[in-house]
C-alpha cells in the first residue's frame, strides 16, 4: 500500500526531570539528542513531519531541516498535550509515526523497517521492538486518533497500547540499543 499517507511527530517537549537538565541537548558523539533524532527521523520519509517542542533552539532547528515546528506551550501537563498538539498540526494523514527524540542510537534504517513494516500491513499499530521488548517508534493508523487525542496527563501511546494489545505488530530494530532512551545523564555526556 504505497499509497499510504504517513506524517511523523518528533516528541521534542519533555521537561527532563530525571535527566536534572534539558536532555535533548546533551550531546552523543557530539550530536546534541534532538539532532539525532532528525538524523534517524528525516523529513523526507514523511508526507508531513512536525517537531512538538517547548524549547525555541529545537523549534527553530527544526524548522530549519523541514519540519513543521509546533510550539507546546504548556509541557508541564505532560506529553498527552504534545500528542495532541501534533496530531491536531498534520494534514490528514492516514497514519502517524510518533517518536521521542532521546534514543540516542535509534539509525534511520530501523525507522525505515518499520515503517515498510507498517506499509505491508497498515490496519496494525506498528511498533519498533528487540526480542518482544516494545519501544519507539510506534505508527498509528488514523482510526486510532480519537483515543490519542483524548489522553490526558503524563501519558503517550502506550496507554492506547495496553488498551489494545491485539491491534500491535512488532518489527525488529537492528540492536537493542535502539530502543535506549536517556533519562539520566551518562558519564561524558554534556548537557548545556
């Protein structure tokens, strides 16, 4: 089903209080973490692709590489406020990947996997997984927005997820790593 209208949207909003300073600015091999997540999430892959952030540098490089930049103004109510601020910015899309932005080791042909996964059978909620472990990405078909948009608090897709356990598919990721998200600082690791 090439025809499939996928949009992406990069969760760029969170607040990092594990992490004890904004996250998504440390850097990894140094790329500071929003970066490699447009590496590994590039716009081009999309019919429309939008960064949810709070943070006017994220926004603005963003902005700069293609994305359509959607500001969160209150990221204190938690990330079901940048679900639905992203979902409510693309124009109709059949589907939508949705992706933080602190999986470090996360490569753009994992992404590439799953989302062919998705287009071979796009009835599913497709997930990016390593040995049955599920993580992110994950790719919603459109009949799944209503239950996104109506989440509230602290809480993303995973809660539509463990209502629906029959509606997922797993794909594979090339390494366990992938699915690594950064909550607390690593050693060497630099947060400005």
């Amino acid at each position: 089903m090439s025809g499939l209208k996928l949009s992406a949207v990069l969760l760029a909003a969170g607040l990092s209080r594990r992490y004890g300073a904004n996250k998504l600015l440390a850097e990894v091999d140094g790329l500071p973490l929003y970066r490699r997540a447009f590496a590994a999430l590039p716009p081009s892959l999309f019919a429309q692709a939008a960064v949810v952030s709070c943070y006017d540098e994220i926004l603005a490089a963003a902005a700069a590489a293609g994305y359509l930049p959607v500001r969160n103004p209150d990221p204190a109510a938690g990330q079901s406020g940048s679900v639905r601020l992203g979902l409510a910015a693309l124009d109709a899309p059949d589907a939508v990947l949705f992706a933080v932005c602190d999986q470090p080791r996360l490569t753009r042909e994992s992404v590439a996997g799953l989302i062919a996964a998705h287009r071979a059978a796009p009835e599913h909620i497709t997930a990016l997984s390593c040995r049955g472990r599920r993580g992110n990405p994950v790719i919603f078909p459109a009949r799944w927005f209503p239950a996104l948009a109506a989440l509230t608090g602290d809480v993303g897709g995973g809660a539509v997820l463990r209502a629906h356990p029959e509606a997922l598919r797993l794909w594979e990721a090339r390494s366990p790593e992938e699915l690594d998200d950064l909550d607390t600082p690593l050693p060497g690791l630099s947060a400005e």
